[in-house]
C-alpha cells in the first residue's frame, strides 16, 4: 500500500495515470468554487517540503518494481503540487524511472517563482489551468490567496513556455453563470494567445463541485466557446482508452483513488481494468462496508472514500494563511 502514490487512475486526458500527492488534504493557492477535491482547509503561498521527498520518490521506485503499467506520472492531487519544495526532484526521480511520462497539473500561481519554473520545467507535459481574466472573474471562479495576482499569473505563463521545450497545456473550467460567455472568455483566449500553448481544453463540472453553485455549463456552449481558442480548444469527453486486465481489485487502492478523486463505476472499471457490472457491484459492495459513500454529480453517481483524510463537501472557507 502507498501512502502519497494513488491509481493508476482513468484521465480523459492522461490515459492511465499514476498520480502522486504531496500535500495533504487539501492545501492550496485557490479555494476553487468547483474542485472536486472538496474545499481548500489551508489556503497559504508558502512553499515547504510538505511530505518526505525521498519517501515519495521511494515509493515511485517500489511502484516500477512491481511492474505496474502507466502512461503518466502525474503530479496532482490534494492541493497545488508546486507548493511542495521538492516537486522538481520528484519528477525527475519519476522521468528516470523511463516507466511513463510525466505531468504536472498546476493552477500556474506560483510560475512567477524563477525555481518554480525551472522544476516544473522538469515534466514532460504541464498542464496550467487559466479560467478567467479580470479579477472579478478570477476572485468569483478561483477563491485565490490575497498574494495571488492574476496578471503576474497570465505574465509567469507566457515566460514559462519561453523557456519550456515540453508539451504545454491548459485547461479552461467554464462554470454556468460564471465564465460561460464569449465575452468572459474571450479576453481569456487574448492573453492565452503569448503563452502558444500546445493543446487547450475546455472542461466544466462532472464530479460533485466543492461549492454546490457551481453548474456545469451546457454541451452546445462548451463546443461554440471552443472555437474562440488558438488553436481550437478541444472539449473534454468521458475517458475511453483501452482497459488493461490486470489481478482482482484491491479495496484499499480503489479507497485512496477515490479519497482524491470521486468516480463513477465507470471510470473506477477503465482504471482497474474489470468489467462495469462487477465493477458497480465491487464499489456497493466497499458502500455496504462503509468504506465509501455514493455522490450524486452532474452526469450520475459517484463514490468517494470515507476516511478522515477525506476533504468534506463543506462551505466553510478555507482558512487562509501568508
């Protein structure tokens, strides 16, 4: 059992994806209105080594022994990765592993940091979410700390990728009533323009959002909002990559994947490689047992961990430190 490592999870975008945590439930730079991992407890700036590095990186090293398969390592998880002193160190123990490429999710806050560039540098793909670009906007989408500026943000992005000879990515969040008008985002899609991004995606809320108000924005909007992008933004579908058979299911994995990020039977069956009806059947079954919970989201059910360390789908803010 790992104790920062979770999945192989199934990601619409990343294949099979082995994510890495190294924070704890949940510290973050934003207390986004639609994160699925629930609402930001710490919202702080501060960097630290949060979690063992070497601890993490050992991890890494028994989950290549064991011959597990992935597309990617993928730093993500309970908060804002690059908080984590030694998240360049972790992806460069991962990338010499040769096992699977690696990613790194980011909100791009912390990208004005010179060392924080140069690490996250490190991956083969980065992936800076950017929803909007006024402050009202921002501040309504976002929750940000105080010290987070919005236009040293758009500014570290475009001097990231001057220096970035990997794959960038960005991920637009449109939430209903939000951000889900060619005006609001147009001037979104201007400043993305100096970044020249690789690939952009438009997602919305599917799992059960931090803050209930957030909707998810319609299907036909999200494909008319696409073509608003360079280049074209592509609009993010349920995941479908092949499955990978592998031994009978492991309760205590599927509980800490789901503890980080709720899932459907649908996407639990793509990442453990078991077909959907037994699947359903497996996660009732941890449900009977009390060690999930059934959610209902936008697109159906999904099942979280029930655990401690299990961020609450509260409305309580975050507390908010320098």
């Amino acid at each position: 059992m790992y104790r920062y490592l979770f999945g192989p999870v199934a990601s619409r975008r990343f294949g099979r994806s082995l994510g890495v945590d190294l924070l704890p439930a949940k510290i973050c730079t934003f207390d986004c209105i639609f994160c699925e991992v629930g609402r930001t407890r710490d919202l702080t700036v501060t960097r630290r080594e949060y979690v063992p590095t070497a601890e993490v990186v050992s991890e890494l090293g028994r989950w290549a022994a064991s011959g597990d398969k992935a597309d990617f390592i993928t730093l993500a998880g309970s908060g804002e990765p690059t908080l984590h002193s030694g998240f360049g160190d972790v992806l460069a123990a991962a990338g010499a592993l040769r096992v699977a490429r690696t990613a790194l999710l980011t909100n791009g806050s912390l990208l004005h940091i010179p060392e924080v560039r140069e690490s996250a540098a490190r991956a083969d793909v980065v992936k800076v979410a950017l929803g909007a670009a006024s402050a009202r906007e921002f501040s309504a989408l976002n929750r940000p700390h105080a010290a987070v500026d919005l236009d040293a943000l758009i500014r570290a992005g475009a001097e990231f990728r001057r220096h970035y000879a990997g794959s960038l990515w960005v991920e637009v969040f449109v939430v209903a009533g939000v951000n889900d008008s060619e005006e609001m985002l147009r001037p979104v899609a201007d400043r993305l323009a100096g970044w020249q991004p690789d690939r952009i995606h438009l997602n919305t809320v599917a799992r059960p959002p931090a803050d209930a108000s957030a909707a998810p924005a319609a299907k036909s909007d999200m494909e008319r909002l696409a073509s608003i992008f360079v280049p074209k933004a592509e609009v993010i579908a349920d995941f479908t990559a092949t499955r990978v058979v592998g031994a009978p299911p492991d309760a205590q994995k599927v509980a800490a994947m789901l503890a980080r990020r709720p899932g459907r039977s649908l996407d639990v069956s793509a990442a453990i490689g078991m077909d959907l009806a037994a699947t359903t059947a497996f996660l009732e079954g941890m449900v009977a047992r009390q060690i999930l919970v059934r959610e209902d989201g936008p697109d159906g059910t999904y099942f979280r961990a029930r655990s401690p360390s299990t961020p609450p789908l509260a409305t309580e803010p975050g507390k908010q430190q320098k």
